[in-house]
C-alpha cells in the first residue's frame, strides 16, 4: 500500500504532538500549584534543593532543613555590650570543659557530612581564640561547605583580615552599635570604636561583599542614630542590619526598650519615602530593603515582633560543646560529652536528630522569653556548667536529658517533673488530664476580690487624641470602661470552666502615662461566694485595653497590649499580692 508511509509519518507526528502537549501541561500545572518554586533565574536552585535527598538527622518533624551552623569558638569577649553581658560579669567554663580545637573541626566535619554548606563562628569574641586562623583553615578544606563567616566585635579585625582571607573566610558581620563615639564607650564599657571603623573600611577594602553591620536598637539609647546608620549605606557596600531587643539571662530586657521593626521602618521611611524592600531567600533572617541610589542596603532582624521560626535553618553549638536548637530555648545536648565518651559517628548523629526532632514549631512569644531562664548572650558559646539528671557514668546515657544549670543561685531544670510539686498539679483537669469544673459545692461563701492590670502603648498620636478626647468615635476610656465591666460579667460564658459568680461591684479605671504613650488600665471585681474572682478582673482589664484599641485603631495600628496581669486577691484559701 502507497499510503503506509504517509500514515506512519502522520503517527510519528501525532505522537510528538501529544509529547509536547503532555510536558507543556504538566510543567504548567506544577508552577500553578507551586509558584514559589517556578524556574526563572536565581530560584532554579531552589527548586533543585528542594528534591535533592537531605539528611533525616538534620530535618525536624515540621520539615525545616538545618544547613547552617553556628559554632561558638570561646566565651571570651573584650567588650562587655550591655544587652549581650551582665554587668557584673559571668563565671567561664574551666578550660577543660570547652570544645578542643580537634573536637569543632569533628563535629563541624560531621555537621558537613551530613548536609551543613554554612558554618558561622561566632563567641563571645571568635578572633581572641589563637588557633582562629587554623580552624578556618581546616574548615575550608570540607567537602561540601559552601560558606565560612565569621560575627566579630571588630576590636581585632584590621590587623587580622588579611589572614582571614587568606584561611579562607567568606562573610563577615561586624557588630556596632552607635557611630557616636562616646555612646560606643558607653554601651560596650570599653573604648575601641575606631578600631571597629578601621575594621569596617579595610574590609570593604579588602572585597568582602556585603559587609553586613549588626546594630542593635534601644529606646534611649541608639534609636535616635537610625537615620545615621542608614546613611552609612550611601556610598559603602554594607549591609546594616537593624535587631530587635532580645532578652537574654542578665540583659535587663524590657519592652518599653525595644524598638520594633515596624517602627523603625516608618521612621526610615519619613526621610526616605522610596525605600523599597528586596526579595529575600526563604531562610534569611533579614528583611532587606534599599534607599534608592544608595550602594548598600539596610535589613531588620524582627525576633520579637515577627518571627521567621517557619523557615528556620539553623542549628547553634556554645563553646563548651552544647547543641542548643533554638536561640531561645534553653533545653542543650552535650555533644562533647559523647565526643569523648568514644562514641561513633553514628552514635553521635542519633543524638544530634533526637535534638533536632523534638525541636519546637516556634519560639514563645516576646513576654514569655523575658520570663525564661537561658543563657546570657554571650554564652549562647556556653558558660553555665551543665549538669545531668541521670546518675549514670556513661555521658552517652546522659546527652538528651534536658540540662540542669546553675542560675542566679540555684539550680533550674528545665524538665522537673510536674507531679513532684504538689503547687503546679492543674485542678480544671481530672486523673486522665481531661477538662474538668472543679466542684466548689463544700467551700464557705466569704467576701473575695481580685485586682488586674494591663497596658496598652498608643504612640504619641494616638495617645494625645485619647488624652484630650478628640477621637473620631468618641469618649473612648468611657466606652473601654464600660466594656470591661460587661466582660466581667460574662466571664463564665466566655471561659469555659469559670463558675457563673453575682459580681457585688466591678470596676475599670485608667491611668495615663504620658512619658510612654501608655494608658493603663486596672480592674477591680467583689464578690461574695465560693470561689475567686480572679478571672473576673483579668477579663475585665483584657476586654477594656482591646475596646481602646479597638477605639483607637483609626488613627494608628502600631499599638501593642501587654503586661496583662493579676496584681492581689483576697478572701480564698490563699491572699496574693505582687508589685504592679
């Protein structure tokens, strides 16, 4: 038949066409379902990266790869920041007790092994310890790391950076807090900022790129040379980047000092009304943004206001050999103790992903942390000497117990069992920890009030409206008080096992703090019954500080309620009162 050949050309034909259409088709379904992954530029490693295979050791129950690794090399730091150091100091681990250099370069190589391409040394001071040079030297030799980076102090940086290079150091952050010198002086208790300038320019110098700058911002200390930091980035390659207020051990954190992203942001965005923000990778902790024109850029470091825990990759190890999975959480492993135990590769990568798969979800919140025991922030490189619960010799039997440390002058477990203090034994639950009403049926009716606080901060615009009744919708503290007394009354209804109570009398009131832009609110409920009040009042000052936001929220968003608190009690079992 002539027509054969004329069929099997159209077939072959048909069959491609189907081809295409069936890659076509199923590419273009694939970047619908997953966009942030389409292959344009720069994300087709990312997409890459994304089915490459990855360490389980390494990958925590939400999914989160931790590829990056921070390895404090000492505790030793030649200043004494006043948000990184208690003032009066802290006790260093023994020497004996700290991470050899043969020990970092074993777990940094397994780290490796497994999946880390950026390891980050970090201290107290990195650039004290004498072997630095040789660590970075062994480091670059891995297989499979990408990056090596170093956080300095820059007291030391100009003489040493061109050895860093050499050795093989990529990044560099350098930490500055203020470009007055005095102030400098003042933060740091210790001179030295010129030799941080020094270490700055040399490095741009040298073609390090971007020099990433680390400011920390305080109210009442450094907020106000914002501007000038920012300005630092017109004409140097540097990355500054701005970090919330963190509390750690010993740091006095306070809310009223941190100076959050948003804020800052707004006020950079008053001298500079084009600042536009820069795509970030999915792992950065920095939102990036550019003043038009400008070489450098400038980020926010935003723990405490926003947290960036969902896609967070990195893993700390503190100078006494501690594996601490989470900034601020206090549970560590000891890696060094089951280093020198002799125990195997395999045995110390079974420890490492027990850790990091009981790693949380994310961290607590700003208010939480303040009232958490951790380290010191300048020893998350580790000082306080760990002690385990198990009285077993063998380390191995010890490494993921949670730690004992000794803090302020005692010891904290963070794993004491509940049961063994008969205060913290839950009484809304029954023996199988199901949700119970507590039966009140045999107490004694007696007179009983409670007394609650919180605080809502305004800012200054909002707050002088409230202050001189101007608000568009009216009397606001008016209507907050009145909220607050309606709320104490459905108490029971909105929380579900608070007994239904006859309030004798609630109150709501108001205090204005002009100094903080602050209105406090303080509620008072009586009653006379079985049981307490306290949910009452706590109720009343949450529902009035939310009515006032609510109020207050046409003028600004930027307003933040906190320090919701029971203040006394009366009449119960037990009376309690603490300083508002």
């Amino acid at each position: 038949h002539s027509s054969w050949p004329v069929i099997q050309v159209f077939r072959k034909l048909l069959l491609y066409f189907l081809t295409v259409c069936f890659v076509t088709t199923t590419l273009l379904w694939f970047c619908l379902l997953y966009p942030e992954m389409a292959v344009s530029g720069d994300r087709r490693g990312r997409l890459v990266e994304n089915f490459l295979p990855f360490s389980n050791f390494l990958t925590d129950n939400y999914g989160r790869r931790h590829s990056y690794l921070r390895m404090s090399l000492t505790e030793k730091c030649n200043l004494r920041c006043q948000y990184c150091m208690p003032e009066e100091g802290v006790k260093l681990t023994p020497r004996a007790q700290l991470m050899s250099t043969s020990e970092i370069l074993t777990v940094a190589r397994l780290f490796v092994q497994e999946g880390v391409d950026k390891i980050r040394l970090t201290g107290g001071e990195p650039l004290i310890r004498p072997d630095v040079l040789d660590i970075i030297t062994e480091l670059r030799k891995l297989k499979g790391l990408k990056t090596i980076a170093v956080t300095t102090n820059g007291m030391n940086l100009e003489r040493m950076l061109p050895k860093l290079k050499e050795a093989g150091l990529d990044l560099l952050n350098i930490s500055l807090d203020s470009l007055v010198p005095a102030k400098f002086e003042f933060i740091v208790r210790r001179k030295g900022f010129h030799k941080v300038m020094e270490g700055i320019d040399k490095a741009i110098e040298m073609g390090f790129n971007p020099v990433k700058v680390n400011c920390v911002i305080m109210r009442g200390f450094n907020e106000e040379e914002i501007l000038d930091f920012v300005t630092l980035t017109e004409n140097r390659p540097l990355e500054v980047r701005f970090i919330e207020y963190m509390p750690f051990d010993g740091n006095k954190w306070n809310f009223k000092k941190m100076v959050s992203y948003q804020e800052m942001l707004d006020y950079i965005r008053q001298q500079w009304p084009r600042l536009e923000q820069l795509p970030n990778a999915k792992t950065d902790t920095a939102k990036t943004y550019k003043v038009p024109g400008f070489q450098g850029q400038v980020g926010f470091i935003t723990s405490m206001s926003d947290h960036f825990c969902g896609s967070c990759n990195r893993l700390r190890i503190t100078a006494n050999g501690n594996l601490k999975v989470c900034l601020f959480e206090n549970m560590e492993v000891s890696l060094r103790d089951v280093l020198r135990s002799g125990a195997s590769d395999q045995e110390l990568l079974e420890i490492i992903g027990a850790a990091v798969g009981r790693k949380k979800k994310q961290h607590a919140g700003m208010f939480s942390i303040s009232q958490m025991k951790n380290r010191p922030m300048i020893l998350i490189g580790g000082i306080r000497q760990c002690h385990s619960q198990t009285p077993s010799d063998d380390p191995r039997a010890k490494l993921i117990q949670p730690t004992q440390e000794y803090i302020g002058g005692g010891i904290y477990s963070s794993d004491t069992p509940m049961s063994e203090n008969p205060m913290t034994q839950l009484t809304h639950t029954d023996a199988q920890g199901r949700a119970s009403m507590v039966d009140v049926g045999g107490k004694s009716l007696t007179r009983r009030s409670a007394t609650a606080m919180s605080t809502i901060y305004l800012g200054p615009t909002a707050f002088h409206l409230l202050q001189n009744n101007q608000l568009a919708k009216g009397d606001a503290l008016a209507v907050a008080q009145l909220a607050g007394i309606m709320a104490a009354k459905q108490t029971s209804t909105l929380i579900p096992l608070c007994h239904p109570l006859p309030l004798d009398h609630t109150s709501v009131t108001f205090n204005l703090d002009a100094t903080h832009y602050a209105a406090i609110a303080t509620a008072t409920a009586c009653t006379t019954g079985r049981t307490g009040v306290e949910m009452e009042a706590l109720t009343a000052v949450t529902v009035a500080a939310l009515a006032l936001y609510d109020m207050c929220k046409a003028v600004s968003h930027d307003m933040t309620i906190t320090d919701v608190k029971l203040v006394s009690k009366t009449g119960g079992k037990r009376d309690f009162h603490c300083e508002p």
